[in-house]
C-alpha cells in the first residue's frame, strides 16, 4: 500500500530495455531494441536523448571511461555518446543469420555479459536453442559461456559474486551458476525459481540490497521479488501496463527502481485501451 508508481519517461518505447543507472550522469540509460535506439533520460531535465544505430539493440553498458558498450545485433560495439559514433569490437555467430543480441550486464569485475536468441520468423514462431550468453572482458576478448539457449535474459549476481543468475525466458524460470569472481566463469546450474502461470514470461530482472532479485513478466504486467534462497516468491508490483519488460534501482540512494515497458506485440484493439504501454515508470516506497 505503500508503492508509489509514476510514469517517467513518457515517450512510448516499441521495445523498452535494459534499464541502467548512470550515477555521473544522474541519469537511466536505456534501449529501445525495436527502434534501434539506446536513450538517457535525465532526472534533471525530464528530457530524453538517443542515438539511432544500425541494427536492433539489445543492451547498453556504462564504461569507465565514458560511453557505453552496447550489444546491437550480433556484434558488440563501442558507443560514443557526445559522437554517436559506433566501433564494432567483435562480430559474433555470422552462421546465425536470424540471430541478435538480447539482454547484457556487467559482471562485478567490468566484464560485459550478453546473450543471444532467434528472433521470430512468424508471430510465435522461432527457432529454438539457438542463442548463446557471451562475456567480453575488458581486454576485448569473448568468451562463450552457455550454448543452446532459447531467449537469453535477464541476469544479474548475488551480493558475495559468488552466484550468477540468469534467465532463459522460454523455460520460464530463474536459474543460478556457480560464478567465479577471478576467472569471469560460470558453471553448475540448479533451478532457482520457476513462474507460475499468472506470471507470465520472464524478461529482465536486477537484484536488491537484500540479495533477493526481481524479475520482469512480459505480458503479466507485473515484477515479482523472489528469494533465491528458499525459490519462494515474496512480493508482487502490479505495473499499468502490460508488458514488462525489465527493471533497475537508481536514483538517490538507489531507492527507486525503474522498469521499462514495451507497445510492440500489442494489437490496435489493446492499444487504445493500454495508455501507458511503452513508458518508463519509477517505483518508490
């Protein structure tokens, strides 16, 4: 009874993800990965600014430096902010015509995690196992970590580094790795956490300062905190839309959480009567 939720960003996204909060620039980056677009909306100004780039875009890094990293179909590249100049790093799976990257992350150390997935043929159709989850160290060398994945997603670690969580959206469910914090490596998954059917499709997902996660459910309108402890859910968010798509805390202090949305997959009949499908919202209390 004591969430808050406000629409913040109100320019409607086709496929808004990957939130990220950029504490120097007091600022959400994000990704409109149908629009080819990666945005910074600032909490001062109220205003949002994008790049337009080549190809669909799956997720946004901050980098140390300055600019961002970003995974845009199956390459990872550089991003220029004040340019908007785009440098490919690597060109993954070029025998995988139908693929692109989806979600990314970084790891404790400042490596960059992000998977791959088939994008749909027809509505509902793709094929299956053919996505991968990358790590790009920051020498620029790329491993592969898991293959035959359906719809890599949302990941993040637990609060020791000891644990690697990681979705794919079509099992629906969490699962956790073993994640060594020196190597970048992860190994020996076990189930954590399976949705039940009112909970949808998991997408994104970020961990809070207990160590509990929270995970997106596209078309369930909804995040959900889970325990990864006991595999229980513990908490529910309704959003007023209804595809959710990811989340991320920011802000001061980093009490509030952001989650994006998305308008793609909607027909007009669902449209007119979904106003806010699309925006950014941020959730307090």
């Amino acid at each position: 009874s004591s969430i808050r939720i406000e629409p913040v960003v109100k320019e409607k996204n086709r496929m808004g993800e990957c939130p990220v909060w950029e504490e120097r620039e007091d600022a959400l980056v994000y990704v409109d990965i149908n629009s080819q677009k990666v945005c910074r909306w600032s909490a001062a100004t109220g205003q949002v600014q994008s790049v337009a780039v080549d190809a669909r875009v799956g997720s946004v890094a901050l980098r140390q430096c300055g600019g961002y990293a970003i995974a845009l179909g199956t390459r990872f590249a550089f991003l220029d902010w004040d340019t908007q100049a785009v440098t490919t790093i690597l060109e993954l799976e070029r025998d995988k015509p139908n693929n692109r990257f989806n979600d990314g992350k970084v790891d404790p150390k400042g490596r960059f995690f992000a998977g791959t997935m088939a994008e749909e043929t027809a509505p509902g159709v793709r094929a299956r196992r053919q996505g991968a989850l990358y790590t790009l160290f920051p020498d620029l060398s790329v491993i592969k970590q898991l293959d035959q994945v359906d719809i890599s997603n949302g990941l993040d670690w637990s609060l020791d580094h000891r644990t690697f969580f990681h979705i794919d959206s079509l099992a629906y469910a969490v699962h956790a790795f073993s994640y060594d914090v020196h190597t970048g490596k992860i190994a020996c998954p076990r189930l954590v956490y399976r949705l039940e059917e009112e909970e949808g499709m998991p997408d994104g997902m970020c961990i809070d300062a207990e160590g509990k996660l929270w995970v997106a459910c596209i078309d369930a309108g909804r995040v959900i905190r889970v325990d990864p402890e006991t595999g229980k859910r513990i908490q529910t968010v309704r959003l007023p839309t209804p595809r959710i798509t990811s989340c991320c805390f920011g802000g001061k202090d980093y009490a509030e959480m952001y989650v994006t949305s998305a308008y793609d997959g909607l027909d007009e009949a669902t449209l007119a009567k979904e106003p806010h499908a699309g925006k950014i919202f941020k959730v307090m209390g």
